[in-house]
C-alpha cells in the first residue's frame, strides 16, 4: 500500500519533532511564529477561504496554519477560474482530503489577496510538500491582483453614478488692497473676504438615478466682494441624472462647451504660455468664487439627454455620440422678454478613433408673446430676436510610427442674428472657417492653424469669455473698470442680448492682447498661426513652447451704425476710410522641470521663462501698436527641515507698449477695448486715439503651506508699477495681499 505524501509528511513531523522548518514560524509541531502570521490567517478566516478553527488561531501549530493555508488555496483557484481542477493532492484530484478540509464549501466572492501571498511566501516549502504548484498559485493571486484593480476603478465610477458620492469642501480668500501715487486707484487700506462652505450631496437608493445637489453658505466682507441682496444659502446646482444603457438624462443645472467655433462656455484665455503660479493661483480663485464651479457658465437650467453606443466588434466603426439640451434662459418681466436656448452635439468615429467627424447646432431665442413690449421700430429694447449658429467638423489622424502621427483637422460655421423677429431687413449672417494641423513625433509637436472669421460672425460663449463692465449684478463680482484687480470683475451673467440688447462683446485689455481677444471665435479675422512644443528629457523635464503669426488681419474696418442709423462708421477712426488692421508677433517660452530632471521626487524646482512679442498694424500710416511682455518664473522647495512640504513662488512679469491705440474712455490707464457688432450703437463716441507708451511691471511672491491632503493654506503678494512716458507725472503703484485656505472632506 502506497502511502500518501500528506501521511508521510504528519507521521515524521509528529514523531521525531526534529525536522527544522524555520522561517519567521519556528517548527511545524509548535505555535511559535511572528504575530503578523496570525493576524493574516484571521483574514482567510474572515474572508470565508477557510473555515474557522475549534479554537484562535494564535494557538494553532504551524503545521495547522500549512494545512488551512492549503484549504484556503484550494477556495482560491476556485474563485480565480472556475474551469480549473483542484491542484494535485486536494480534493478533488482523486487523492484523500487534508483532516478538516470541507470539500463542498462554496467559493466566497472576497478574496484578500495580501494575506494570501504572503501566508503562500511563509510556507513555501510546506505547501510543496503537500502537493501545490506554489509558483502557478502565486500567478493567479497575481492575476487576482489585477483583476481587483480594474475592478475597483470601475467601482468607484459606478458608484458616483449610484448616489454614494458625498462629501464638501470650504475655501476662503482674503485681500487687502494698498494704492501709492498721484493716480492711485486705491486707498491706502482696502480689503475684501469672501469665506463659504459648500456641500456636496449625491444619494439616491436607485442604481440607475443620480441625485446632485450643492448647497453654500457664504460669508463676504468688504467693498468689492460685497453684495447686500445676495443671500448667504445658496443651491449653487441641482440636478437628476438617469443613466442606462442607451443614454444618459439630465433635468437641472448644467452646461455644455461646444466646438471651438460655436462656443458656449470658454475658458478664460490665458494669453502667454506661461502663467506664473501667483497670477494662476489668483485667477483660480476667483473662477471658484464667480463661475459656480463648473466653469464660465450660465449657470442653465433645463433639460440633457446624451447617449453614447460603441461598436467593440466593429472593424470600421468606433462610436457615436450624441446630446441635445434645452431650457430657459430668463424669465419674462414687465418690460422684458422671456429667452430660451437649444443645443445639440453628435459625432461618429471611424477606424480606431482616427477619423471623426460632428456636427453641433445651438439656437437662442427670445418669446415676443411673454411680455407686453410695445413694438416701436426705432427702439431696439421692443424687438424680440433670435441667434443660430451650427457647425460641421472633421478630423483625420495617420500614424505613421510607434509614439508619431500626423493629425488634420478642419471645421466649418455659419451664424445668423435676427436683430427684430417683425423686420427682415434686419437679419445679419456670416460664416467661420478654421482648419488645424499638427505632426506630433514623440514629445516633439509641430502645429498649424489657419481662420477665416466674418466680421458679423457671432459666437454666444464669445461675450462671456471676458469681464463685464457693469456692476451690482447678483451672484457675479463686478467691478467699476478702472483697474481695481484684474481678477475680480465677473462675467455676464444674463443672455448674449445683454448690454446693449444686442449680440454685445465685453471689454478686454490692450496690453494683453490684440489679434485674438476672444480666442479661435474672435470675429473679423482672417491668417495664419503657427507652433511648435516639446517635452525632452527624462520625464519631459525641458518644454520649449514657439508661436509666430503670419498674416493675421482684419477681414474689414470695425464698421459701426452712425447715430442716425443712415450710415456706417469706422469704430476706431475718424473718418469710415479707415483700412482694416493687420497683426503680427511671436512667442517663446522656456520650461524647465529640474525636480524631474535629477528624479527628485515629490520636490519642486521649476523655472519658467516666456517673451511675447505683438504687433498692430492700424493702417493709418503710424508706427504699429507694439507690446512685450517678459515673464520670469520660478517655484521650489526649501532644504529646511520643518519648510520641506511649503512650495515657495516668485515672478516677475513686465509689459511694455508702445505706438497710439484706440481704446475706451475709462480705466486708470484707458487700456480697455471692446469689439464692436454692426448695431453695436453704444461703442460709438467711446473710443479714443491715445499714445499708449506703457510699462507695467509686476514683482509677485507666494508659498502654498499643505497640512494634509485635504487642508492647505497659500498666500500671495503682489507689487504692480504703471510709468506713463507720455504723461511723466503719471503715477501709480499697487500693492496686493492675498491669503486663502482651502479644505476638503
């Protein structure tokens, strides 16, 4: 009679208690081992991988702990593949059971993966003796591993789609303002807080609804931020979601941001590459405050539905992808119209996603019948109108090399304005064309891009990708334009028909930029820009970024209607003889990531270099408009002991014009413009030719002090000096103090 390995192996253990099987368990016969052992074949336990003993585990010999790490073994493959036969020697395999083992246990859907790799390390040897393939054991905990990864991240999606996501956030910002000089727009003491807390709360009991409201309390102190008929509880959003598998639905608040050329919500352009950390922090901040949190939106409220259907299987099609969103925008008053909005997006993609094209469609309207307006034809505030917009849109990628693709792409609009639903006559159309390439070759990407903007063109989410210039309007920092902060006016908060209750572009800076105030959507352009980046080095450690403009013009002179309404007018020149404006410049900038470059992990020393130079061409026969700006950055840790976690920054940032501009009448220098509409009757008599031989120069410091992951503090500091060379006596100097927290739970 043939004895089995496992009989072989106790009768030997037990009776000679001499063979030495010491690892960080001391002999098979004895309960001697290091209490991690103990503490790991309670996880097996409790994981139902094995069934608990009729006594603790801490009292276990080790040749029992073997033999449960050997029954857990056998759960384990069951659960890893149930395909697969019990390992030779188990049961199963036509060899007797281990004392103790239940063969008809069910596999436990929990599997502790850590406990079970190190408990199979621990006993190596004696889980070879009794018959386990050790190493094909280790493979599969290993695959378990990854499956759990995978499936963890899908978890955690699915259960932000479930309702189980709750949590909140508070932040708070505090400035003080210090003006010095002749032309002084501060006092010697101002200063504004804004502090509030907000909630998240996300929890429906249906797998397939979402609920998502945010609730905050708010708190602000001083003469900027300050607005007596705000209230200080707010439902900033609210919404309810339907996910299924045809299509997602949405009734609430939300918005959408479109294509380049139809755009609805943009972002606030950055007009250098590089934005030191202080002016970033800032203007951060501030969005935080104005934008509701879900960018430079309307805030809408209303109705989405969007679906998504992939084609796994499919050797040509890849997806395709459609929304569609409507509600209303305002609501009717005494003398005002009701507005409402509707939009759409769909696209296909073809080929592994290299080839796309899509289609996007948006209408605003105003409801004549909402309210009792007199129509009266010579008056603008009684005409109900109407704005469309729709583009079409392709894109082709060809990968030609492992890490290398050349990338086209090309988009075509058309918008129409019905300036009064009851004239004809007073329909105003115009299209767009932009086309894009790029050859991407490693971290290295060589770029094109060429537009083509009527000067009636009209991109709703234009007007609000600048400040306001009113004032006093709820739930929006404003300001009074003349310079106060960069930062702190706020955005229209109304419908693209506000101002001048016509399409109406909000007031932008000279010195910061000229050709594309309004980004890719600025109307009445027409060249050629071109870019090339880069991420060299380990890890990308050095970012060369160049831009240079070639062509860049107006397509016409900024015409306007004349007081009378019986003729046009150039809105920057005297005489409606006036040539259109062409612009040109370049750009470089130098990034270089020293952290990553000797793999300093977890520090940071960066420094940043960008020079920008712009040119505009007026065609009056003068020297053009120039402006340079020289940006100087760094941020870095110190070798200090208790300062190791605070990120030190430092900037310096100066800008320089030079030449005569046309620029609107207020501001502390009058740096502000504003691109005229056809019927924008209000531009005219505002703009003045000025000499513009400008220097702002700007020294900024700042630290960012994390207590944790979810607590940091960070404060900044702002020196900003004006000198006007063709007014010597021009004086000004601004001193800004920023402190904030933020916390998150």
């Amino acid at each position: 009679m043939r004895l089995n390995k496992l009989s072989i192996l106790t009768a030997a253990l037990l009776s000679g208690l001499s063979i030495p099987a010491w690892a960080d368990h001391g002999r098979l016969s004895t309960s001697q081992r290091d209490p991690w052992i103990n503490l790991e074949m309670a996880d097996l336990v409790s994981a139902g991988l094995v069934a608990a003993p009729d006594k603790p585990v801490k009292q276990l010999t080790n040749l029992e702990v073997a033999q449960m790490t050997a029954r857990a073994a056998q759960k384990f493959y069951a659960q890893a593949d149930p395909n697969l036969l019990p390992p030779p020697g188990l049961p199963g395999a036509g060899a007797p059971s281990l004392p103790g083992m239940d063969s008809t246990a069910t596999p436990q859907a929990a599997v502790p993966s850590k406990s079970m790799t190190d408990l199979v390390e621990e006993f190596r040897g004696e889980l070879s003796v009794l018959g386990i393939d050790v190493d094909k054991l280790e493979q599969r905990i290993q695959d378990s591993k990854n499956r759990d990864e995978v499936f963890s991240a899908l978890q955690q999606e699915y259960l932000k789609r479930t309702g189980t996501e709750v949590g909140g956030m508070s932040r708070g910002f505090m400035y003080n303002y210090r003006g010095f000089g002749g032309n002084a727009v501060y006092l010697p003491m101002e200063y504004n807080a804004a502090m509030f807390m907000e909630m998240d709360l996300r929890s429906v009991p249906v797998p397939t609804l979402l609920f998502d409201a945010r609730i905050r309390i708010l708190r602000s102190i001083g003469m900027y931020y300050q607005d007596p008929i705000l209230q200080h509880y707010q439902l900033r959003w609210i919404s309810l979601s339907n996910y299924n598998d045809y299509c997602a639905l949405t009734a609430g608040d939300f918005y959408k941001s479109y294509t380049p050329l139809t755009l609805w919500n943009y972002e606030v352009p950055v007009y250098t590459f590089i934005e030191p950390t202080s002016f970033n922090r800032a203007r951060k901040e501030v969005e935080e405050w104005v934008y509701m949190d879900h960018g430079t939106d309307e805030h809408m409220r209303g109705f989405q539905a969007a679906t998504t259907v992939a084609f796994a299987n499919d050797p040509i099609l890849n997806a395709l992808k459609a929304q569609a969103m409507a509600g209303p925008m305002l609501n009717a008053g005494s003398f005002t119209f009701s507005s409402y909005f509707a939009g759409s997006h769909a696209s296909i993609s073809f080929l592994k996603d290299n080839i796309e094209l899509s289609g996007t469609g948006l209408l605003l309207w105003q409801d004549a019948n909402s309210a009792n307006v007199p129509y009266l034809p010579d008056f603008p505030d009684t005409f109900a109108k109407q704005y469309q917009i729709g583009s079409l849109g392709g894109r082709v990628t060809v990968p030609f090399a492992d890490k290398a693709d050349l990338t086209a792409s090309v988009e075509y609009a058309g918008s129409q304005y019905d300036d009064d639903a009851n004239n004809p006559q007073r329909v105003f159309q115009d299209w767009a064309l932009m086309a894009k390439g790029s050859l991407n070759i490693e971290g290295v990407h060589l770029t094109g891009k060429y537009l083509n903007v009527g000067p009636y063109f009209y991109s709703p989410g234009a007007q609000t990708n600048r400040f306001t210039p009113g004032s006093g309007n709820s739930l929006y920092l404003s300001s009074n334009m003349n310079g106060l902060d960069d930062s702190l006016p706020g955005y229209l908060n109304n419908t693209p028909f506000q101002g001048v209750n016509r399409p109406y572009f909000a007031p932008y800076d000279r010195l910061s930029e000229n050709a594309l105030p309004y980004g890719d959507s600025t109307p009445n352009r027409q060249g050629v820009l071109l870019g090339l980046s880069g991420e060299i080095g380990e890890r990308g450690w050095l970012k060369p970024q160049v831009s240079y403009t070639v062509n860049l013009q107006e397509v016409q002179p900024n015409y306007v209607l004349n007081p009378a309404g019986t003729g046009v007018v150039a809105v920057d020149s005297a005489t409606n003889t006036a040539a259109a404006r062409t612009f040109g410049g370049y750009e470089g900038a130098l990034t270089l990531d020293l952290a990553k470059a000797f793999d300093l992990s977890g520090k940071t020393y960066d420094v940043q270099f960008d020079y920008k130079n712009q040119t505009t061409d007026l065609g009056l026969g003068a020297d053009p408009f120039t402006v340079n700006t020289l940006i100087g950055a760094c941020d870095f840790n110190l070798p200090v002991a208790f300062l190791s976690t605070v990120v030190w920054s430092a900037a310096f940032e100066q800008t320089q014009a030079s030449g005569s501009e046309y620029v609107m009448g207020n501001g502390s220098p009058p740096t502000f413009a504003q691109y005229p509409f056809l019927l924008d009757t209000a531009s005219l008599g505002q703009y003045a030719y000025m000499p513009l031989n400008l220097t702002r120069q700007t020294l900024a410091f700042g630290f960012k002090l994390p207590l944790s992951d979810q607590i940091n503090f960070k404060a900044d500091y702002f020196l900003t000096h004006y000198t006007w060379s063709d007014f010597p006596a021009f004086d000004r100097q601004d001193q800004i103090w920023r402190f904030g927290y933020e916390a998150r739970f």
